[in-house]
C-alpha cells in the first residue's frame, strides 16, 4: 500500500489510513457513481456540469484505489437506461468518456493499470468504441490494478447476453453435462474476475439499479448520502474502514 506517501501528515486521511489493515483491503471494488445531477442542482448549474465534476472524483478515485492495492475497481458509468436522458446530456457524457480517456490515458499507463469496458460497447458510437479498444489495448499488458469501466451495461442484458454465448459455445461442443454456477461465472463480462467485495452507492439511493447482478451476490453495500462529485479519497478510505468492521459470513454462522 503505497499511499501512505501521498496523504497529508497529520490530515483526517492520515488518520483513516492508520485504521486500515492493509491486508484486508478490498480485492474488488465496484461503485455506483450516482448524485451528479443533484450536485449540480443544488449549485443552480445544469446536470452537464455535473457529470463534468464527477471526472474529478473518477480520477481521484482511480488513482487512490491503485495506490491501496485493490486488485480491481468496477466504475458504473452507463447504463442501458440512461439513453432515456436527453440527447444533450447522454452526449456530453460520451465526450466526457472519450476526453477522460485520451487525457489520462498516460497516467493510467504510468500506474500500470489495465483498462476495461464492460456492457454492449459494440453499439456505441464508433469514436467512442474506438477509443476504448485503444484503451484496452495499449494497458494489456499491465499488471496492477484493473479499471473495468460499465458502459451501455444493465446487469439482465449481461444475463441475457451470457447465457445467449453460453448456450451457442456449449451447443457446439456437444456439451451434455447440466450447466453449473462456474460455467455461469465464465461467461459473464467480468469472466476470470473476482466477485466485489464491497458495492459502493454515492448519493444515498438504496437501489442496486440493475449493475452486476449476478456478480454482487455476496458483495458487502456501502450507501453514502454523499454526492458522487463530491466523493474523494476519504470517502473511499471510510468505506473501506467500515467494510472492514463488517462481519463476511456468505450465509454460514459467526465463527466463534
Ligand atoms: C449518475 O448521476 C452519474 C452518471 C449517470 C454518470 C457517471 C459518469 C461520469 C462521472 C463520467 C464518465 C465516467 C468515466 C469513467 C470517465 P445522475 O445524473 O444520475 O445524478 P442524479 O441521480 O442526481 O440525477
């Protein structure tokens, strides 16, 4: 955990650090970056500027989980619904997407992250599409933490389109044996990552809202009343603090 070099002596992220065993620090995290739109109400601003103050946060967020050590972090940037929004709105976020990436794109290299998208990417607009394979190409290599960005993603299509794969591969080859929940597990997008440890929801709605569900079965679920623009490294530190006090026990009973 090498982020004990970038937090101010003395500060309240010092503190929370010190309360943090690094050896039980999340290996998946996955958030729910929602409250842009509020954020920006309450400061008479529309949504837009916004989702542009959530960049901030995406790349503090990033940057401080690959500094703790987790293995993967899972961002929910897109879902299939948020096409209903308005055309001005879904564009800006695509800009967005495509601006962070060609911006920090370096920086994602120099941390050796690898960069992922998750969701049906192939039906977004091709400069979007081919600024992810970019993406994805020039971080495989990598070998630290990996940023598996959802995009155009609900987690039924992603049932849908894993059991549509899985029953096409199995057919083919003559597979008789009846299907079990690893076979599952092998066609999802996130195929060969581990499940969440901890869900992160900003903004204080108590809704899972249709994101990896199959994969959060067993996911802890951190709710924070605090806006995703406004979410930092010590929020993250707090989160991770209290998943550390919870008690994991996946349905079995408290040890003694
Ligand atoms: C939810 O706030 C946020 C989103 C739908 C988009 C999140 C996207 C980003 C922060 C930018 C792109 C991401 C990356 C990874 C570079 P909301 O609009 O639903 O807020 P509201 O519930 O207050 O209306």
């Amino acid at each position: 955990m090498d982020l004990a070099g970038f937090v101010e002596p003395g500060s309240q992220e010092a503190g929370l650090l010190k309360l943090i065993d690094a050896n039980r620090v999340p290996k998946h995290i996955a958030i729910i970056m929602d409250g842009n739109g509020r954020w920006a109400g309450m400061r008479k601003l529309p949504r837009v500027a916004g989702h542009r103050a959530g960049i901030e946060s995406v790349r503090d967020i990033i940057e401080s989980a690959a500094r703790l050590g987790v293995d993967v972090l899972t961002l929910y940037a897109f879902s299939i619904e948020n096409w209903k929004r308005p055309k001005r709105e879904v564009n800006t976020l695509m800009t967005l997407l495509k601006e962070y990436i060609q911006r920090e794109l370096n920086n994602v290299k120099k941390n050796n992250i690898r960069f992922q998208a998750i969701g049906r990417i192939q039906e977004l607009e091709k400069s979007v599409y081919r600024e992810l394979q970019h993406a994805t190409d020039e971080t495989k290599e990598n070998t630290g933490m990996l940023l598996n960005v959802a995009l155009n993603y609900s987690g039924r299509a992603e049932l849908v389109d894993t059991f549509n794969r899985m029953f096409l591969e199995l057919k083919q080859n003559g597979h008789r044996t009846p299907i079990d929940e690893d076979v599952i597990s092998r066609f999802l997008y996130t195929s060969g990552i581990p499940d969440p440890d901890l869900l992160i929801r900003t903004s204080g709605e108590m809704r899972i809202s249709n994101f990896l569900l199959w994969q959060i079965a067993y996911s802890e679920i951190y709710i924070t009343s605090t806006f995703w623009p406004d979410f930092r490294r010590r929020h993250l530190l707090e989160a991770i603090l209290e998943y550390q006090q919870r008690d994991r026990r996946y349905g079995a009973i408290k040890k003694q």
